[in-house]
C-alpha cells in the first residue's frame, strides 16, 4: 500500500472514532487527551488564508488562545507546540519544517536583544537540558511569547522576563518572516488592549495575556498578601500587566473569607528569590516566599 493510500484508509478509519470522541468531550465537557494513544502523525497542510505579515500572525495569535494541546496535532483546533508555529506561518503561504529541532534550523538566526514580534524561539525544556530542541514559541514583545504548552495543555502566554525556567532554557531565535515597512509596535507595549482602553480611546493603554490560575509547575510562591474578601482588580491587574501569574487560595477564619494572593508557582526556591527583589519593587514591597504544598 502506498503512503496516500495508508493515510486516506488511515484518516477514514479515524472518522468514526473522532465523532465518537467529540461526542464524550461534549458530554463530559472535558479537553481532548494531549497525548493520545495512537497519535495522527500525518501532516495537514494548513489552507493558506493571509498576507505573510505581523498584522495576520496578530489576528491568528489572538483567535488561537486556549485551544488546546494535542502531540502530533497541527490545527486548525488543537495543536502541538510546533504544529502551531507551523500552522501560523503556513496559513501565510510560508513554508516552513513541521518539527521543532528542525523549524531551529532554518530561517534567520538572531540574537534575543534583536527579537521582534513574529520571531520563532526555541527551547530545551527536558529536565536535564542538554542543548537539543524541545519546545517553540512565538516571540510578541516586552518578553512576552505564545506557544502550545505541554504542561498547561493549551495555547498560552508566557513571558521570558519573569520566567526563570524558560529564560534558562531558550537556546535559539529565528527570523522567518520577511521585513516590512510597516510594523506592529510591540517593543514598548503589549498587544492584549483592554476594554477601557477602547471606551476611553486611550491608547496605548494595554493589558496582559490570559492568566492561567491553575499550576502543577512546583511549590514555591512570592506571597503578595493576606486579604479580607479578595484583592482589589486594580493589584491583580498590576501583577499580570508586570508579567506574572498569580494564584488565590482562599479560606474562612472567624466567619470571614480570607485570601492569600501568590506570584507562581516555580519548582525551585531560587527561582521565586531571584525575583523577590524586582516584585518588592514593582508590586509590594512587604512580598516573600512562601511554600504551599
């Protein structure tokens, strides 16, 4: 049997399956498992719908968010974390590899002072980083990069500044779009505008990326505070335009509810030290460390 004919049967086999599998997610209004046991490792090349530029990647990056994390998978509803480079750039009618240690191979290598919105970066994310290409994303300003994330399970924002895991880890930048004249300002601000920045017609009046507030990533926090009822908007709001997740653990004392507001988590101690200082600064100067388990 050739190829064409093995992914044809391949694919019509898999028809009634997927039905049945969308059908249960709905019921059980759950995500599709990100790592399935018998992955659909042929490639899906993506309809090219875009103009290669930073305004198209803008309005893909925007839509993408949340859907979520599956090995092998390359849209236009779920992806891995290359199949989503992968299907960016191909939507534009760019070609590029569908991997990610082979995406680090092409394009135009830059330095990480030199990265602009629409740049590919690469990491090593294994838990003994030895140098090779595991993980991409694409790069959006201020530190800021969106990518499919195998422990999160879904397209996120991440941010290089206040991510010491991902700072220690990135290993490659690569430029694949072509130069324009016209850009997207994303060195000084970031491309998430809030609602009362368009009511106000204030601008460039930005705000942060989906926050995730569930974590497996480790224990350690830098404790922000202690509140009766919940912090106030303007702190969280403070916290994420900054660059940092938060978590709230909540808890009654006395008949009142009482909220602990935490930056993190991080898997080690000297991750949540080394940005003690810059959040002291920045957000609460009375901030420490604190380990929940």
């Amino acid at each position: 049997m050739d190829l064409n004919a093995f992914v044809y049967n391949k694919t019509m086999k898999r028809i009634p399956y997927l039905s049945l599998t969308c059908t249960l997610l709905l019921l059980n209004a759950c995500k599709p498992d990100p790592h399935p046991k018998n992955p659909n490792y042929a490639i899906k090349k993506p309809m090219i719908k875009y103009e290669p530029s930073k305004k198209s990647l803008d309005k893909m990056v925007k839509q993408l968010q949340g859907r979520p994390y599956v090995w092998a998978e390359e849209g236009p509803n779920q992806f891995d974390c290359s199949g989503f480079t992968y299907y960016l750039y191909g939507s534009m009618g760019i070609e590029i590899p569908r991997v990610a240690r082979e995406q680090a191979k092409k394009g135009k290598v830059i330095k990480m002072e030199e990265l602009v919105y629409g740049d590919l970066i690469f990491f090593d994310t294994d838990k003994n980083p030895k140098g090779k290409i595991t993980h991409v994303g694409m790069y959006l300003g201020n530190g800021w990069f969106t990518h499919a994330s195998a422990t999160e399970y879904e397209i996120v924002y991440s941010n290089l500044n206040t991510s010491p895991y991902y700072k220690k880890r990135l290993r490659i930048c690569r430029r694949y779009l072509p130069e324009e004249k016209e850009s997207i300002a994303m060195n000084d601000v970031k491309p998430w505008k809030t609602k009362k920045a368009v009511k106000d017609k204030v601008s460039p009046v930005t705000t942060l990326p989906k926050v995730t507030k569930k974590h497996s990533l480790g224990n350690f926090y830098v404790q922000v505070g202690s509140f009766s009822g919940k912090p106030q908007d303007a702190l969280l709001h403070k916290i994420t335009r900054t660059g940092y997740h938060y978590k709230l653990i909540e808890f009654p004392i006395h008949g009142k509810q009482i909220s602990k507001l935490l930056i993190g988590p991080y898997r080690k101690r000297s991750d949540a030290v080394a940005l003690l200082e810059n959040i002291k600064k920045q957000i609460q100067k009375d901030a420490f460390i604190a380990e929940i388990r």
